[in-house]
C-alpha cells in the first residue's frame, strides 16, 4: 500500500512539474553571438556558429574590415561581431570624424536578440590590415563620455582591452564608430 501511494505521488509530481516547465517557463532560444554588420547596408545578419557566418560571408562577398570580439586575443569562442562591406569598400577613409559607421548603444534588441549582449562586454577589437580603418570606443550611450581610439598597430587594434590604454577600459565600451 504505502508503495503504491509514493507511486501516485511521484507520478502526479512528476506531471505537475512537467506542467509548470511547459506552461511556465519561457522557451530557450538558441544564441547566435556570431554576427555579420554590413556596413553600407546596415543589414545585420547572425548564426550560431562561427563557420555559418564565414560561409555566408564568403557567398556574399564580404570581407571584414573591423571586428569587435566578447574574448581577449581575437578569440571568437565567446561570440563575435564582423563589421563589412563600407559601402561597398573593403576599405576606410582617413577622417575620424564624420564616422563611416556607428553603434550608438550596445545594449539595444539586435544584441539582445542575438544573444551576443556587446554592451560592456567587448575584449578585443581586431582592424584587417590595409583596410585603413579606426575604431573610436565611447563609455557612454550614444558617444558620449570618455572615448579612445583603437589604430591598426601592430597587433592590428586591441588584442585585449584591459591593456591598450592607460586606464582599464574592460567593461566600459557602451557605444562605438568605425571611420
């Protein structure tokens, strides 16, 4: 007897909590933190792995003039953001300012959609050699703050954003232009 009760109690346990999983709990959606920014067109287009992006990539003819990485040393294992296509240049203009491109706030629905949260979270910021291109990062929502520019050095930008400036900047990007 006493069997048999904790038999019908495990069962309708189980199927409550089965029940509050599937009418409670919001679905798990797959995070694609490896995304393509084309430059000239704005388009914004995302995968969950970094060889679905390279192959779109490459359908498209697009080459990556920037990109800004969640790891230090150019590590994609955390997520990456390919900025392409200036225009339909593979190339920058010398001017910092009138930028070429820009991402006035970092926390905004495309990241948080994609599952690659930028917004204080950038590490490293790769430039392509010849590409001519500069990143100026702000701490601030919509360029404002503090700002550093990132050149293509020999280590071709920031390999690790805690040390390419006096100061830490590690968790402060919150806006940035490509120029």
């Amino acid at each position: 007897m006493k069997f048999s009760k904790r038999l019908v109690a495990a069962f309708f346990t189980s199927v409550a909590a089965a029940g509050i999983v599937l009418a409670g709990a919001p679905a798990a959606s797959a995070a694609k933190p490896f995304c393509d920014v084309n430059l000239g067109s704005g388009a914004e287009t995302c995968f969950a792995t970094a060889d679905g992006l390279r192959g779109y990539e490459a359908a498209a003819a697009l080459a990556p003039v920037v990109t800004v990485f969640k790891s230090v040393s150019y590590l994609g294992d955390q997520g990456f953001f390919n900025y392409t296509n200036v225009y339909n240049r593979t190339t920058c203009t010398a001017a910092d300012s009138p930028h070429e491109a820009s991402d006035g706030d970092l926390r905004d629905a495309f990241y948080q959609n994609t599952g690659a949260l930028m917004d204080r979270s950038i590490s490293s910021i790769y430039i392509r050699p010849g590409s001519g291109c500069r990143v100026r990062v702000f701490d601030g929502i919509g360029f404002t703050g503090s700002s550093k520019l990132v050149t293509d050095n020999a280590v071709h930008g920031c390999d690790d954003i805690r040390y390419c400036f006096p100061e830490d900047w590690s968790n402060r990007i919150r806006s940035l232009w490509i120029s």
